[in-house]
C-alpha cells in the first residue's frame, strides 16, 4: 500500500468521526428544537431548523467527500 493510500485511509477515517459528530450534534438540535417549538418558542425553533437544515447539506457534501477519499 502506498502512503498515499495510507494517508487516505487516514483521512477518511478522521472525516468519518467528524461526520458521526455532525449526525449526533443534528440529533440533539431535533430534540432542544421540538421541545422549544412545544414550548411555544417556534423562533428559535424556526432558526434551530435552519441549523439543521446547514448541517443535513453539509453531511452530505461530507459523506461525498469521504466516499471520494475512499475510492482514490
């Protein structure tokens, strides 16, 4: 194997924990923002759904990225 290859496996491991990161920051911004939306505070559940909304584009750049790593 090459470091090349080495390098990228490492790469894409590294992006892979970040993304799982990304997945469980996303899960408890759902949960903080059904219950603020329950609340009666629907604004800032409004714009915690625009969070997410970022981090579900960014995922799947992120998981396009990794798969790209992995095939190179």
């Amino acid at each position: 194997m090459s470091d090349n290859s080495e390098a990228n496996i490492v790469i894409a491991d590294a992006l892979t924990l970040l993304l799982h990161n990304q997945h469980a920051l996303a899960a408890a911004i759902e949960e903080v923002t059904k219950w603020l939306s329950e609340s009666g505070v629907v604004s800032v559940g409004n714009n915690a759904m625009t969070a997410m909304e970022t981090l579900d584009t960014n995922a799947q750049a992120m998981t396009d990225a990794i798969m790209r790593i992995r095939m190179s």
